[in-house]
C-alpha cells in the first residue's frame, strides 16, 4: 500500500479523500514540503501538490486510467 503524507505538516493522510490536490508553484517545485513522519495529519484539508491519482498535469497528456 502506498502512503501518502501531507506536504504542509508531513502527517501521515488516513483518508486520501479529503486531499486537496494543488500545482506547485515555481517556489514549490524547489523544496519538497514536509518531511513525511509516521504521526497522523492533522490538516484540514490535507494538502498534496500534483495532480489526483490518474490524472496529467497537464491537458496534453491522457490519464492512466
């Protein structure tokens, strides 16, 4: 199972729906955000930068699924 981890505390995402999906900014696309600990997110929403599961950056590109 893969883990997902919040890019603004590092907490562990118990439920990958909540996830508020955000494009880095240039300033973003430098750092890597929080460093992933095993303690729950306590976020509201949850952030992770990038596009949903599935889902291109960009329109050019199809979706995996």
């Amino acid at each position: 199972m893969i883990e997902i981890h919040c890019h603004d505390c590092g907490g562990f995402i118990s439920d990958p729906s909540q996830i508020s999906h955000r494009l880095p900014s240039s300033l973003m696309r430098k750092s890597f955000g929080a460093i992933p600990t095993s303690a729950l997110c306590t976020c509201t929403p949850p952030v992770v930068y990038g596009p949903p599961a599935g889902r291109s950056s960009t329109g050019f590109q199809p979706g995996l699924n």
